[in-house]
C-alpha cells in the first residue's frame, strides 16, 4: 500500500522503459512523472478545442493513467505482455482517494470523451518527446512511428482527426 | 512565442532552482514539469474530500500554475524579486488556449477554492520533495519549515486545517 | 532481431526498475549491464573457491542471464507477471550466437551447478547494491531483504551454505 | 549570511538556466561554476595578449562575476527582470572578504579595462558552449546569436575588435 | 586492499577517461564496469565461432582486465604513461580469488588464444561506444580511428581476420 | 595541440577520478573545471588576508593548475605514479598562451607564495567537497583524512597556520 509521497518519490525517478531501450541514457530519459504531466497539459490543449468536454476531466485522467507504475514500474511494449490485471491491482492497492482509482477505469475503457482524449494525449505526448530525441541523435524511430500511426487511427475512430492533424502540423513546424 | 513542444521540453529540463542553491545536483534535482505533476495529483487527491469543489479544476490549475518558467526559468524565493509582471507576460506569450492562461489568473488571484486548492497543494509538492532530500543528507531546513509554515497558515486562513493537517500526518509516517 | 551493438547500447541505458521504484533517481541506478559485470565477477570468485566447477561458464552465465531485457526492458518483480515466455521470445530474437543462447536456458532451468552458482550471483549483486544505496539515505529496505532470504534458501537447497554465509559476512564488514 | 563552502556547494549544483530553459537536460547543463571557471580563463588568455593590463585581476573579476548566483539563484535573461539589485544585495550578504565583493563592483560598471574584459569574457564562455550543444542537437541559436552579437558591439565599442575577432575565428576552426 | 563489494562501488562509479576528455558528459559516459560487460560479452560472441578456444574463459579474462582500475583509476593513453606496474601492484592489493589475478596476467601477456580473444573484443568494445557518440554529436574520431586500427593489425597478427573483419561490417549496417 | 574551447569541454567534462573511485556516481562527481574554480576562490580569500601577496595572481594560478588534464585525463594519487613529466608535455602542447603555461611552472616548483596559496587552496577546494560527500553517504574518509594532514603541513611550513586552521574552522561550523 504506497502513499502519495511514495508515489511520488517513485514516478520522479522510474525514467520510461521505452527511451531506454533505445539507448537514451537513464540521466537524458523522460521519467513516468514528466510524462503524466505533458499528457495532461496535452489532454487540457486539446479539449479546450472541443465543446461538450469537461476538459479539467480529461486533463485528470491523463494526469493519473500510469500511477499504477509507482508499484509495477514501466513495463515496455515491446515486452508484449498483457499488463492490465497487473496495473489494476496497483491501482488498487495505492493509497489514494477512490476518486483518483475511478478515473483509471475511465481510461481503461475509453467510454467517455474524456477516457478518449486522455488516450491520444499519452500518445502524442510520447510522439513529441521522440522528436527531441531524433534531433539529438537517438534511434528511435520505431516508437516515433508506431505512436503517430496510432494516434491517427484513435483521432478517425473517434472523429477527432482535424483537430489532432492541426496538432500535429503545428508540431512538425517546431522540429524540422 | 511558445508552443506546447517547446513548452514541454523546457519544463522537463528546468531543474528548480530553490532545490539547486541547497545544493541538489542538477541530475537529482526536481524538474518544474516534475513539480508540477505533483502538485496537481495533490490537488485532485484533497479536494476529493471535499464536497462542493470541482476538484478536476483544482487539478488543472495546480498542473499549470508555473508554466510560464518555460519562458522565464525558475526564479528563487530567496532573490526577493517581484515576478509576477514577468510571469504574466510569459504566460500571454504562450502559443496556447486562452482557457489554459485562464488558469493562471485563478491561480494567482486565489479567489476561487480551486486556485486556494492548487495554492497549497504547490506548496505541499515542496514539502514532500524536501523530505526526500533530507533523508539523503541534504541541508533543505530553511525550506522545509518556510513551506510548512506557509502552508498551515493557508489552510487556516482558509478552513482547510483538518485535511491538510492529516496529509500532513500521512507523510511523517512515511518519512521518520 | 537485435544485434550485439545494440544490445549493448541498449542494457547501458536499461537502468534496473526495482531501484527507481525505490526513488533511486536514474542517473543514480544502476543499470543492467553493470548488474550483470558485478553477477558475472561475483560468479567467479564464488565458483573459484570450489572444486569440480566451471567456474569460467558460471561466470558466462552470469553475465548473459538479462540480456532478454535489451528487448523487453526490466520487468520488476513487484509486477507479479510471469515474464518468462516473453523473456524467452527475446532471447530468441536476439542476433546473437546459439551458444549464448544456451546459457540462458542452463540459467533458467538451474539444473547445473554452473546455473545455481549464476543465480546465486545475481541475488549477492542486488544485495551488495542494496547497501550502498542505504547508506545514502534510500529505503531499500524491503529489496534488501528479499533477497538476502533468497540467497540464504538458495544456498541451503544446493548445500553452498558455507561459502555464501562467509561472502555475505565479508560484506557486513565494509558496509556496516 | 552564506560561507564559502555552502557557496561553492551551491555554485557546483545551480545549473545555468538559459541552457535549460532551452531543453539542455540538468545532467548535462553547464553549471554556473563551469561558467565561472571558464569565464576566468578566457579573461586570462585574452589579456595575456595585451599591454596595459592586470590579467590575474581580469581573470578574478571574471571568477567571482557571478558569486551571487549562490543566493538569489541564475536568473535568465529571458525573465526581463532587473536583478541589479537583488544582486548586490546577495553580493553584500556573503560571507567572503571584501576584496572579492569589490570585483563584483568593477565588473558591474565597467569603469576599467579589467572589468571590460570579464564582461566579454563572460559572453565569450556562454558563445562557446553553445556551439557544442548546437553539434549536440539543441536548439540554442538564439542564445547564441545574441550573445555573438553583444560580444561584436563590446569589443568594438571598447577597441578589442581585432583580439576578439582572432578569438572567434580560432572558436570556428574547432566547431565546424 | 579492496573487497569485492568495493571493487564494484568503484568500477560502477568511474567513467572512461577516454570519453570525458572528447567532451562526453560525465552522466553520458559509459563506466568501467560496463565497458568489462561489453568486452566480455564481444569475447564470448567471437570466440563461440572459433574452435579449440575456452570461449567462458575468454570473457572471464575480457569481464576482469580492468578491475585494477578500482584502485587506480582509468588512465587515458594520451597520457603516455607506462602504467603496467601500477595496475600490476593495483590487481595484487584487490581481496580477490588468486584465480582472478591470475586471468590479468593472461590478459597482460597475450600468450594464450583466450588472453588474445579478450584484448581485441576491448578494442571492439570501445569502437562500438564511440560509434554511438558520433551519432549524438561528439567528436570521437581520433579513439575511433585509432581503436579501429589496433583492431585490424591484431586480428592480422593473430590469424582472426575474417571473423573480425566479418563482425566490423555487422557494425557498420546498424550505425550508418 | 589543444584549443581553448576544447580545453573548455575537456575539463567541464571530466569528473575528478578520486571521488569516482570512492564510489560517487559520475552524475554526481565534481568536475575539474569545478575544481579549478573553487581552488581558485578559496585563493581568493585566503590571499585577500595576507600582505605581500598579488592575490589575483594566486587565485590564477589556483585556476590553471590542473588544465593539462584536458589532455591527459585525472590521474589519481593512488595510482603512484610519477605524472609529472606527462603533465608537462600536456602543458606545453595546449594552444593557450605562454603567460598562462609560466603560472603552472609556478604552482609546481611552489617557489613564490602565491604558488604556495594555490597549492593549498587545492587541497582545501577538495576537502570542502569530501565534507559534502560525507553528509550524503560516501566513504570519503581516507581522501579527506589525507588532505586534512597535506593541508595542515604545508601551511605549518610556510608559516600560513593561523589563517588556514582559522579556514578550517569556519568549515567545521557549517558541516557538522
């Protein structure tokens, strides 16, 4: 059972297991912290845009969608292990306000707007922090790839593709 | 004018400068996105135990409040400079919604229980990173007892002693 | 399929999972190629002092026994997953030597002395790691003893008890 | 009222907030004791080649340029702050002799040809480490741009054009 | 006379001097303890395509060949300074198994295909380590250009020239 | 043939070799541009108590004297070797002014008293830096006990006792 200053203490310092596969150094790659944050800013950004979405919503369950990785830390995809009762039972077992548990659930399911725009914001958030890594130097190609090509499937399934294209334009502007 | 990229790499990269003058090494040192973080799943864990607040813009509020450091950097306490001019410039110079900045002004203002919430939930991120720098050996006196100070005088002025004050005994379990 | 120099590059910037759990930041925690270097020199001197040992093999194996993880990144034991299919995968996919290869299964199976004495190994390189870190003020309490109560069992099971009581007493000298 | 230990400790971990703000990560940010050391030894060699000059006082005008940087923390020039006085009011506060705080007064009004040189100097250091994180892939042009620029309009307003010029070009030949 | 837990501490905490002089941030560069596991790692590799050679001793002697650096340090060649008596009395002073000590003076001497098979996957090991830091912007060229040389002339000398020549060009297609 | 900027990147790279052998992660280690800018300072100081003394010429040469380093990495005293000759040949081949290379012929041959101050300045800058190690966890005992007993030496030689033990004093008080 792990407190919020533990959670903390643990999120500040598991840097993402993705990065370093691919030969980011653990003193250059983004920890879980920094990218729970940059999802949630993303999530806000992106539902201001949009009517009938509680964007404050959508900016929490970004905020909390890897917390469970306090406890089980960052398991990489390409591990290709279905992690998901795993993360459950962290979630579940963390200290915290049930409230913050339910918005897990949310993201999880995808069933609201809210769940969905969360979704496609920790996926660009990862989209961008790959082109600094490219401009760098670093390999990291397949994750750039992968993470764009399912941010453009998410954005036509949920009829949200204008408004993640222009996000995506307006990224590209930035890093040539 | 700062885009939502950029914007992010600055603040994973700004390591905050009250933690660096203690003499925290950069690459140990709390980044703001980091603080950030923190400081709003702080915010979204007590206002959930509060009726009447919308406790997903306590969150949002907290996740903002200090991104105007991507422009201006991280300015100390102890420089005794008024930099509320320069932040408010460096928040309307972000290439963001305008309902993001919004966000600020609530922050700053402190005229809503959301922007009180974030207020001290910004300081409680503090405390609990000073924590963690003690126990390794750190002198982080000075602000450890300045920020609890702060924030029991907060919660005072504003009827939020009980809660706070029972975050606070959650964290000295942890950290004895 | 991964080839030797990005293998390489890759568990160079794997840093181990259980630590930043810990709150060990990452430019602080160790990284899997080093926690296989101190395995490997571990399974050397423990097989040194021991007759009718390969000792050069139960230093191999050692040193080869998380290379999967180049693929799949450290899973932490406090995941509760069973990683050993996809482990396996990894290894597979590995553009790697067959004889390498082996090692790894004669790792997993223990079904030779050489294995045992690799996985001990790996046990008594976590430990040592653990009381560096307590002494720097991290609670790496709950690792620390998990794995000393392995070794100990370890070393009753395959009647090594002798020779890894001595080492551990070795220990508790420079790091009390 | 800091001593010089705690100021040294300090000067070792403040890493310089221009670089960060420009997404340099902590772990690799010049800190504000490199700059300083680095500010001092150009000061050297770029009196070395004049007549009329105390180097040696050159250089330790250069040393100490940014000392108060201890307490109040690098603030960016980004931040459009004058920090003139939070400054002077750190510089005072220390507990060094002084001599030294005199040197502080020197480099601030540039009144001497001493003081001249540890300005350019300064931005001469700041020119030279943006060429490496430009070889790197940051994105530090601005930074150096303007930088080049003050370092032109100084050397020619105070008649080192031709010294300085020779210096740049020697930089370019490394940096290509 | 260090132990092996020592010995561990301080090979897991010394970067290459090599790296460092060439610019490479101390958080970048790559330890003596993971510079041995690649050297190993290499010797085991080559050696498995070769007949009539101990492949596990030949990464024993590679994993081990610089552990008198725990006491000594990593001295750069460009120090040209003849440090084998130093290293020699560094190896005799470590509480390690004589059969340890024993794989430096094979490594040292060169007399034995495995003392051979180590000294090259060295050389290998470093040429794969500076093709990651050209990538990332570094000026490595002289170590790699020297390193590469060595290579060559050694697996000449000693009749490996097909399977070194046959693992540089492996190099080449993940590095271009 | 070194030139100053690279000079500049070789030193602000290279983390000191003596604490790295003591277990100090690279991230965390002072570097010796560091080095040279807290000897420097602390020449500073303890020559701007003294009569007689060109204290901005100590505090150069308190600056300079480790630059050959850039070329020839830190090599440690517990090497046991005689480094002087390579580190004049380092000297001599830098691209650096011939006034800067004299200050090092002065800091070695410790015959004016501005040699002497620099020279104890350099043990005193590595004994405020074994103090902070020590709060943190790091056995730095033997460095700071060694350097401790240089420094109390050298200035009961040269008749420096009651300024350096006043020196030491002030550090007692802020580190204990």
């Amino acid at each position: 059972m792990s407190k919020i200053d533990e959670l903390i203490y643990s999120l500040n310092s598991i840097a993402r297991s993705g990065w370093m596969i691919k030969g980011i150094e653990p003193c250059k790659a983004e920890t879980v912290s920094q990218h729970l944050f940059a999802s949630s800013l993303i999530a806000l950004e992106i539902s201001s845009k949009l009517n009938n979405v509680d964007k404050y919503k959508a900016a929490s369950i970004a905020l909390i969608h890897d917390i469970g990785e306090a406890i089980i830390g960052d398991i990489s995809k390409t591990a290709n292990i279905d992690k998901s009762k795993s993360e459950k039972d962290a979630i579940n077992s963390l200290d915290i306000n049930n409230e913050i548990k339910k918005l897990y659930y949310e993201f999880e399911s995808s069933n609201t707007i809210e769940g969905i725009i969360a979704k496609i914001s920790d996926l660009l958030s990862t989209y961008i922090i790959s082109l600094k890594y490219e401009r760098e130097g670093y390999n990291v190609n397949s994750i750039k790839d992968n993470v764009k090509e399912e941010i453009i499937n998410l954005s036509k399934k949920y009829n949200l593709e204008n408004i993640i294209i222009d996000f995506l334009k307006g990224l590209d502007k930035t890093n040539k």
